[in-house]
C-alpha cells in the first residue's frame, strides 16, 4: 500500500457497521448468560445498545481529557491525569452496575457474569477486528493492484 494514512482514513466508514454488527453479538452473548431471568432478546439489545452508546462518549470524554493532559501545564496535566484514570475505572463500574441493576442480580452471579460476558466479548471483538483488517487490508491490495493494472493498460 502506498499511503496507510489514506487507507485508515478510508477504512473509518466502515467502523461504525462493524461497531453495529458487534452490538446484536454481544446481546447474543449475554442470553445464555442471563438464562435464568426471563429477558427477550430485545432487553439485551436495548442494554447492549445503550452500553455501546455510554463506551462510545466516555472514550470520547478520555480522548479530550489525553488532549488536556498533553498540554504541559503543571498543575492541569496532573489533574487530568487522574481524571483520565478515573475515567477508565468508572467504564467498568458502569458496565457491571448497568448489569447488576438491569436483571436484578446479586453482586457475586452479576460478577461472574460480567467477567465471562466481558471475556467472551473480548475475543469475539478481537477476531472480528482481525478479519476487518484482514478484509480491509486485501480490499486496499486489490485497489492498488486495480489502479496499478488500470495505469499500465493506458
């Protein structure tokens, strides 16, 4: 590839489908986890969705906070520092209370739930990513190699 910089700019439309084909899987994922409660499917989409949408803005919020935290000054970096962290706790926390608080669950089953739902989560989210870019990657070949044949046939 000629230009990565371009290729990750171009590649940018096609996060959003991935992060709204990753929200259905993981309400996939929590049924046989909350098998127990009686939810529909539903639920656990609107849960996921609007966990997705609270990700979405407190990484938002964290990169305005690094942008802060980067500007050197003495007293303001430090505190930002520590809001960024907290920040990042507060994710998790978030997450495991919207569960504990949605399906009425105790701390203990809500935790380990959480943590399988979380690690399930994790590798299906990581072999995703791996076969987006995988995708991504021999699209962009095949569009150099396009353009490349297209340039030589002139």
């Amino acid at each position: 590839m000629n230009d990565p910089q371009g290729f990750f700019l171009d590649s940018q439309e096609y996060i959003t489908f991935f992060m709204l084909l990753m929200i259905p899987l993981l309400a996939l994922i929590q049924r046989p986890l909350f098998i127990f409660t009686r939810h529909y499917y539903v639920k656990h989409l609107v849960l996921t969705l609007h966990n997705h949408a609270f990700l979405i803005f407190a990484f938002f919020l964290s990169l305005l906070v690094g942008l802060v935290e980067d500007l050197d000054l003495p007293y303001l970096s430090a505190a930002f520092g520590y809001i960024g962290g907290a920040l990042v706790i507060w994710m998790f926390v978030y997450l495991y209370l919207s569960l504990k608080f949605y399906f009425q669950r105790g701390y203990f089953l809500t935790g380990v739930i959480f943590f399988t739902t979380s690690l399930i989560y994790s590798i299906v989210l990581g072999m995703g990513i791996a076969v987006f870019v995988l995708l991504l990657f021999i699209l962009g070949v095949f569009q150099d190699l396009c353009g490349y044949v297209l340039c030589q046939t002139r």
